[in-house]
C-alpha cells in the first residue's frame, strides 16, 4: 500500500487560497509561512518564478502560484503570504493570496481528480476532498516544483 491511500490513515494539509481556490499542501512538505516581500527579480527566469527572497540570511526561490496555475495575476490587496517549502535540497517559496487552517483529513476520503479538470491542473494536483461546499485541491509539492524544458521554453 502507498503511503497516504491507508483505509482509516489521516494527512494534514495546510490550505491556501488562490483566487478563491481551496488548495492543500501535505504538512510533512512545508516548512513555514511568511510574508512575499521584498523581491529579486531573476532575468530569463520561467514566468512562474517570480525572483529570490532573502528570508533569514537563506535564499529562496518565490514561485507565484498563481502563475504555475495558469490563472491571472493578482490586482491590489494585502501582502501576498508564502508557504516554504524545500526540494532536492533547494528552498522555494510558494506565492499565494492567503494561508488558512491545517486540515486532518482521511486519506481515504480523497477522490480523483475531476475528468474536466484542466490539464495544466491534472499535472500537479493528486485529488480533490469535498469539504462543505468547496473542494480542496491536493497540490503534488514535487509536479508543482518540476520544471521541465518545455515549461522553461513557455
């Protein structure tokens, strides 16, 4: 049995919002939350990678989540909130609207992926949790954070 499909087995995700989409992020994956400030930007850098954060004397790579997503950028508000996150060793920074709750939820609970559910989605998504009246996207940290050549060429 793979780890997080267990009958009975609960994962905690922390949620984040991006343009008024639930999402979740395994909490094993995230190492902490901070405010999006104070930006490097990083020439012929993928579109998706918004520049560099300075946060404690480490360098962290920000990625506007909203971007990887495909959807549009953010007008005005408040600050953009960001999810740390480490992979093969790198540290990055997720942008996103806002950071909510930490969920414990059944991993037994989870469902597929909707079928019209884009493609660009389908990539970096692991499932959907029904919670209320919303859904709670699962986002896969390691597709999220995959960059590949054609995502560099776009």
């Amino acid at each position: 049995m793979s780890a997080g499909t267990g009958i009975g087995e609960e994962i905690e995700y922390v949620t984040v919002s991006v343009a008024d989409q639930l999402f979740g992020l395994p909490i094993a994956r995230v190492r902490e939350v901070f405010v999006a400030t104070a930006l490097t930007a990083i020439p012929l850098a993928p579109r998706e990678i918004v520049g560099l954060i300075n946060l404690r004397g480490r360098v962290i790579t920000a990625i506007c989540l909203r971007r990887r997503l495909g959807l549009p950028d953010r007008q005005e508000g408040p600050p953009e909130m960001a999810v740390g996150i480490e992979h093969h060793g790198e540290s990055y920074g997720l942008r996103v609207d806002a950071v909510g709750e930490v969920m414990k939820l059944s991993a037994h609970a989870r469902e597929p992926n909707p079928a019209h559910m884009d493609p660009r989605w389908l990539e970096i998504t692991q499932g959907v949790h029904r919670i209320e009246r919303r859904l709670l996207i699962v986002l896969d940290v390691d597709a999220l954070l995959s960059f590949d050549v054609e995502t560099r060429a776009a």
